[in-house]
C-alpha cells in the first residue's frame, strides 16, 4: 500500500493497518493454511493407516497379527513427541541410505562415520541444488508422515473396537444369508461399523487437531515459529519497532485452536446424530423417539 | 578418556539436578552414557507427572463439583476453565504461560510460615521447575475434571437414597458416599490421564521453558545424543524403552488403587481399565 511506504511517519489506525498488512504478518496468516493443510491431507492417510491397521489385527496369519498388535500398542506406552522427533530424521537416514546403495554402489567407505552420516552426494535427500520450496515440501512431507504413522496407530486402535463392537446376530444373519467372509466384512461389518467408531474418531480429530503446533519442533514455517517470530521485541531499527507482544501472538494461536475444537466438536455432534438414525443403539432409538 | 560405566553413572547419574559433572559428552559417546543421562532426566519427568497429579487431583475435584452445581456462578467458571485447557494444545499454553511468566515483575513475596518466613520469587515462575508445574497442575487438573464431572453424574441413584435414608447430608453424604463411588466410575479413565500426563511432561523443554544449565528431562537428553552422534536409531529406543516401563508402572499402580476402590462390587460390575487416547494433550 502506499501510505505504509514510510512507516516512521505512520500513527494510530494508519499504523496498524500498515503493520498488519506487511510481508511477514502475511505469511503469519498463510501458516494457518500449513496447519489446516496438515490436518486435510494427513486425515485421510491416517483413516486409511488406521484400517490397514485395523485388519492387520484382525487377521489370522500371525506375524500380521503381531505387527498390527505391536504397531497400535507401541502408541500407547511411548510418547507421542517422541515418534515425531524420531521419524522424520530416521525416515530422512532410512531413505538416504538406499539411495546411497543404489546411486553410489563403488563407495566403499562405510555410512556412518562416528558421528557423522555420510552418503555421497547424489543421494542426497532432497539434492543440494534443489531449489528451497523442494526443501520445504519434503520436510512438510516427512512431518506428515510421522503425524500419519502416529495417529494411524490411533485410529487402528479405535477401528478395530468398533469392528468388535457391530452387534453378532448382524453377522450370522448375513452367514445366514450365505454370504462369504469377504461379503460379511466388506458389506456388514464396516458399513455398520462406523457409528461406533464415530467418537474414537472425533477424539482423534480433536487429538490431531492440538497436536499440529508440534510441526514447529519439526522444523516446519508453521504458526508457532512465525507467533515467535514477530511477536518479539523489535528495536527501533525495525520498520515498526514494538515490544515483546510473544503473550498477544500466542494468545490468537490459543483462541484459533479453541475455536477448532469447538467448531469441530459442533459439527461431530451433528455427524452423530445423523449416523445413529435408525441403529440399534441407545442414540438411534433416543432419535427415533424424537421423530416420532 | 573413556569411563567405566560405573563411574559414568557417578558423574551423570544426577546431572539432570545439577549434580555431578558439569560438561556433557561431546565425543565417544557411550551407549553407557546415553542410559545414564537419559535415565537421569527421566527424574523430572516423574516429578512434574507426580506433583502435577497430585495437586490436579484435589482441584479436579473441586471443578467437577463447580461444573455440577445448579449455581451458574460456580458451573460457568468451571466449564470455563475445562473448555480452555482441553480445548487449546498443551504447547501453546506452555508458550502462552511462560510469555506471562516472563511480564509478571520481579519480587520476592515473604510468605509467614508460622514459624518462619521464606521468600517467595516471582522470578521462579519462568523456570520449568515451578512453571511449567503450574501450568501441568491447571491441565490435568481441567482433564481430570471433566472426568470426575462424568463419573458424578453417574453415580448411582440407590446410592444416594441410601446415604439420604441414612440421615447423611452435606460434606458427610459427599465424604462417605458420593466421593468414592465417583472415584471409582472415574479411576479407568483417570488411568488414561494418569499415563498421557507422563507422556506430556516431556513437551515441557521443547516448549517455551529453556532447560537452566542444561539440565533437561529425559528427552531432552535423547535429542541432545540424536544431534551429537546423529543417530536417532539409539537415544530414541532407549527413551522410548524407559517411557514403556514408567506406563506399566502407572498401569500396575492404578490397578491396585482401582482393585481398592472396587472392592466391595461384583465382579461382573467392576470397572475395568481400557486404553483410551482422549486424553492426549
């Protein structure tokens, strides 16, 4: 804008318009659309995580068994910080590693070097002469991928209770009918499944929801880096020096988050009421009662 | 120079509480060192979840009763004070109270114990040990609040009229009754709590709260070994390891108060533990 070309001159509403509209706060305000990006793109990696691991349980072949049993158990025991700190440097190794076997094979000279990780340099992930964007959506990625193996581990957890929880006498009737074990499952059991899952899921959600800021400690451009960023103090060498306003930043992250959870929290209770129409649970007959 | 590991346990075995030797491992790091230094951070993760549970505990109660009373100037605040701290992440709030912290003048407050007077600094409230636990006591306390909440509406009718044909009214009837039935509807899901609020102690040095002297929690020091050895195939197994033990201790130390507190019911009835992820933060 025009006015805002010299700051220094700049007082009261003029100055806040101007202070809000610079460069940096506009990117404050894209990394709510990093946050929200997170949340769409890992939700449904994370239900289809979820039912892989869910089926993983449920399956009779046992080393598929264990791995689905340690998998949605090793959530349980060990914090979650701790699976997103660890993933994506192991995933970066893990992946490096390979390309460094393939990409390098006469390198005699071993990887790990004492303290040092040393892969030659066209096994780079992403290359050293990758533009800075490719550097940013692979870590974005890798941080997706932990958020997705964490909650997927979650989500297995509650899809499998709610398979358990589709009433017997659904599935013998179905038997009844002579339908395979494949057409129980695909046509019975997981269409019916859902409204029991519904609650673990919107817990999920929730869960997820609060679990986004942690993208900063994965070293991702998200709200909390930029709320650091321009809330402290700047000197009068800045542009629009003021001082340390880290509390009011971080008060509008607090407030967008209870309005997410909040909002969500609405829209799940009307998701419920829509689902449990017309099933035979307390929910679907409380429904029933009202309509009638 | 390389330690025995006896002698590495001597040096490190405290230095999460200062204690021992002052510089941490650079180089040659030892799979020795990297048990003992994070096995000594483990000692603040156990105690912010201890204080933070054990002050939560009482408040939470308090707020139940609060969200429960037909008073609105009671309920409101409560449900208030439950929408904030379970609907906004535990970072942020850690970020949000140490920026306050950080605004609140530096004074001593002399506090009269009686028989003697000690002086409070208001400069302690940006250090973890005091600050974060704060901010720990008023989470749990929100969480565990809505579950105590849950169990008290569920508390079962016949026991109340019991306790009215008895003649109990008041603090006795709460004392005698209410309290421990909601308690032991509560205790599987209070396990959960128990169990996620050791977990999230160990956002407390990756939030807003710097570790003093680099003296840090458990994963403090296992990200500390992940950047020095670049390895994260190490120090991460181990604290998870550590974090796994801790939560069976939980579960058993739980079970035993729950088998407690379930003691006079059928066994059909009795309330079971279940893994349940709501309260993660």
């Amino acid at each position: 804008m025009e006015m805002c070309a010299d700051p220094s001159t700049l007082e009261g509403f003029n100055w806040w318009i101007c202070y809000l509209t610079t460069g940096k706060q506009q990117m404050f305000y894209a990394s709510f659309g990093t946050v929200l990006a997170l949340l769409a793109l890992t939700a449904p990696v994370v239900l289809v995580l979820g039912f892989a691991g869910a089926m993983a349980r449920r399956s009779r072949f046992l080393p598929l068994n264990w791995l689905g049993a340690i998998y949605t158990n090793a959530v349980r025991g060990i914090p979650d910080i701790i699976f997103f700190l660890f993933v994506p440097i192991a995933m970066d190794q893990g992946i490096e590693y390979l390309r460094h076997k393939i990409k390098c094979p006469d390198v005699t000279e071993p990887i790990r070097q004492g303290n040092d990780f040393v892969v030659c340099a066209a096994a780079k992930m992403p290359l050293g002469t990758s533009p800075q964007w490719v550097h940013e959506v692979y870590g974005f990625t890798l941080a997706l991928v932990a958020f997705a193996i964490v909650f997927g581990a979650f989500a297995a957890n509650t899809l499998y209770g709610a398979m358990k929880a589709v009433p017997r006498a659904q599935l013998e009737t179905a038997e009844a009918y002579g339908m395979t074990p494949r057409q129980v499952f695909w046509r019975i059991e997981v269409p019916q499944m859902w409204v029991y899952a519904l609650p673990g899921l919107s817990n999920l959600w929730m869960i997820l929801i609060k679990a986004t800021p942690l993208l900063f400690l994965l070293g991702v451009e998200d709200i909390v880096y930029w709320a650091k960023e321009l809330g402290g103090a700047k000197t009068s060498r800045f542009d629009y020096p003021h001082p340390d306003w880290r509390v009011y930043y971080f008060g509008v992250l607090l407030i967008f988050y209870l309005l997410m959870t909040w909002g969500s929290e609405k829209v799940f209770t009307r998701i419920s009421r829509r689902l449990s129409h017309g099933q035979a649970t307390l929910g679907g007959a409380a429904d029933a009662q009202v309509t009638a | 120079m390389s330690m025995t590991c006896i002698e590495t346990i001597q040096s490190y075995g405290l230095r999460s509480l200062g204690i021992g030797e002052r510089l941490l491992p650079k180089t040659d790091i030892t799979l020795c060192d990297q048990f003992v230094l994070i096995g000594s951070g483990l000692i603040w993760n156990i105690y912010f979840a201890v204080f933070a549970l054990a002050v939560g505990f009482w408040i939470a109660t308090l707020v139940a009763l609060g969200k429960a009373s037909p008073n609105p100037l009671l309920s409101a605040p409560a449900k208030a004070f439950i929408f904030v701290f379970r609907g906004s992440p535990l970072f942020i709030q850690f970020f949000l109270a140490y920026e306050i912290f950080v605004l609140i003048p530096k004074v001593g407050i002399d506090i009269n114990l009686g028989f003697t007077t000690i002086t409070a600094e208001t400069r302690w409230l940006t250090k973890a040990w005091l600050g974060a636990t704060i901010v720990l006591i008023l989470n749990t306390s929100a969480y565990t609040g809505e579950i105590f909440y849950g169990a008290l509406r569920s508390v079962p009718k016949g026991d109340m009229e019991a306790a009215d044909a008895f003649g109990m009214s008041g603090f006795r009837k709460f004392r005698r009754i209410i309290w421990p039935s909601m308690l032991r509807l509560a205790w599987p899901s209070y396990t959960n709590e128990a169990i996620f609020m050791f977990h999230a102690t160990a956002l407390v040095f990756f939030s807003g709260f710097p570790a003093w002297r680099q003296s840090g929690d458990a994963l403090y020091y296992a990200s500390y070994f992940a950047d020095k050895t670049f390895n994260p195939f190490v120090s991460y197994p181990i604290i998870a390891a550590y974090f796994v033990l801790c939560t069976l201790a939980i579960i058993t130390l739980f079970g035993w108060a729950n088998r407690r507190l379930n003691r006079h019911i059928p066994v059909a009835e009795k309330a079971k533990f279940r893994f349940k992820p709501q309260f993660i933060r």
